[in-house]
C-alpha cells in the first residue's frame, strides 16, 4: 500500500477548508517543516489503555516523516498487536535482534543506521522493540538505539499506557512527551497528572486528548484553551478500526487538520530547547 506524501494529505485537507481554515493549514504545515535540534525524541505515552496512543502516535510520526526533510524513525515500545507502526502502514516489522541492535550502535553514517529498518511508502523508518507483544523492559530503548539516534532528526517512540509513577523511562529519553488522555474528565485529569509529572524532570510536554468515544463534550474545547500545556483534541475517526491501516489522505478531514495541530505543537515545544540544528549524515 503506497502511503501518500504531505503534499497529496494537505490538498485533500484543503479542498475541504473554508478560507480561515485554509489559512490555519499552510501556517501549520510550515510549523511543522520548521528546523529542530539535533535528533528530536518524541515519547508518545497513554494515560491507559484504549484512549488511542497508538493511533496518536502513527499519525504524529507519519506526519513528521512527510513533512520533515531529514530522517523520522518511529519506535515501537509498547505491547499490544496494533502499534503506531502498524497505524502509520507498517503491518509486517519484524521486531529487532541483539544482534541488529549492536549494528545499529556502531553505524558511523546514516546510510548504516537505517540498514534493515522496514519503511512506509511516506518515509517513515520503523523499528519494533516488542516481542510477541509482551512489556518492553525500560532499558530496550537504549539498547536498540544507543548512539545511532544521532542520525534521526526526529525519533516518534510509542510508549503505551503508563501511570505517572512509571513514566521515568519516558521522560528519560524523551526530548518532549506527547500525552494521550481520552475526551473524558477522569482520563483527562490523569493526563494533566502525567503531564505534571514530565514536566517535573524537566521534559516539556503536550496534552493530546482523543475522542475515542465519539464527539468530544462542549467542555473540551474550554478546558484546552485554559491549559497551561498545549492541548489539541483527536476527533473519532472509524477509520482506525479498519482491518488494515488507512492512509491518511482517506481519513476524516477534522482528523487531517486535528494531527497536523499536534505535530506543529510538537515541534514548536520540542524547538524551544536549546540545542544546534540539523541532523547527522
């Protein structure tokens, strides 16, 4: 399945836009394109499951890939069957060896960092750390990477459900987190927990709030523009249930315009830390 480029998603968003909405497009698809320091890390993390982190997750990562002009890899360190590199289009990733990692870690150019990583018809490189879909141990992640991440100029991990108390390993090899919460009070407020406990070590993070369920509560909107952290709301998209994953040029237009939101605000807190641009050769 050929997975299309920015281009080809952004003109299928547009043809739908009024001229406000249009506008607010081609600022945040230049948002997205703006230059980050070197070898940007995205953890993507779940305040439980079902609220959609790997969906969230495959769209931000597949997002950036199209857009970014270097390397994008997406991680998978979360158990379960449907990862973010199955929703970015990536259905058969054989997961990695010890002794693939060792490689990986040794590679001196980019050319040898991505040697036998699968890859989205987007550009999108994938890497799965999950065996047979049990927990990945914390320190997988740096195993499987270690130096090599240099030649990334953004790394999307899905992390999966987490609490806050077990949210260290994310905020540790994370340059911002991206939360996953549901359109819901309780999860939300989980959310905000989590983000709280991120921000605690250090790690600026945003609030990405999915409506799983259906349409999201008048309140939402209120609650997102009162955030201190940025928060973007991931409309339902039935889309997500197919049986195989669904390009994202054939996904709902408010889910288009919802991601490309998120990945914008992705970068413009991943850009504020301090740190020179571009990425490795």
């Amino acid at each position: 399945m050929a997975w299309p480029g920015s281009a080809g998603v952004l003109d299928h968003v547009l043809a739908s836009a009024v001229p406000d909405r249009a506008r607010e497009l081609v600022v945040l698809d230049r948002a997205v394109r703006a230059p980050l320091p070197l070898s940007t890390r995205v953890g993507v993390v779940g305040v439980s499951a079902g609220v959609g982190c790997s969906v969230v997750a495959g769209l931000v990562a597949s997002a950036l890939a199209a857009r970014r002009p270097h390397r994008v890899l997406a991680v998978n360190a979360s158990a379960g069957g449907r990862s973010l590199l199955w929703h970015a289009g990536a259905t058969t990733v054989e997961p990695a060896l010890p002794a693939d990692d060792e490689a990986r870690r040794g590679a001196r150019t980019g050319a040898e960092a991505v040697e036998g990583l699968a890859r989205t018809g987007g550009g999108l490189h994938c890497l799965d750390l999950a065996v047979d879909g049990a927990p990945v141990p914390d320190a997988r992640w740096w195993e499987a990477l270690g130096p090599a991440g240099r030649f990334f100029d953004v790394i999307v991990t899905d992390w999966g459900a987490r609490s806050a108390a077990r949210s260290g390993a994310v905020g540790a090899s994370s340059s911002v987190v991206c939360v996953v919460a549901e359109a819901e009070r309780s999860s939300w407020q989980h959310g905000t927990d989590l983000v709280g406990r991120v921000a605690a070590d250090g790690v600026p993070a945003v609030l990405a709030v999915s409506a799983v369920r259906g349409r999201p509560a008048a309140w939402c909107a209120e609650a997102a523009r009162l955030s201190r952290v940025p928060v973007v709301v991931v409309p339902h998209d039935r889309a997500h249930g197919a049986a195989a994953p669904v390009p994202a040029a054939r996904l709902r237009a408010a889910t288009g315009v919802a991601v490309l939101r998120l990945a914008a605000a992705v970068v413009s807190v991943a850009g504020a830390a301090v740190g020179p641009a571009g990425v490795a050769s």
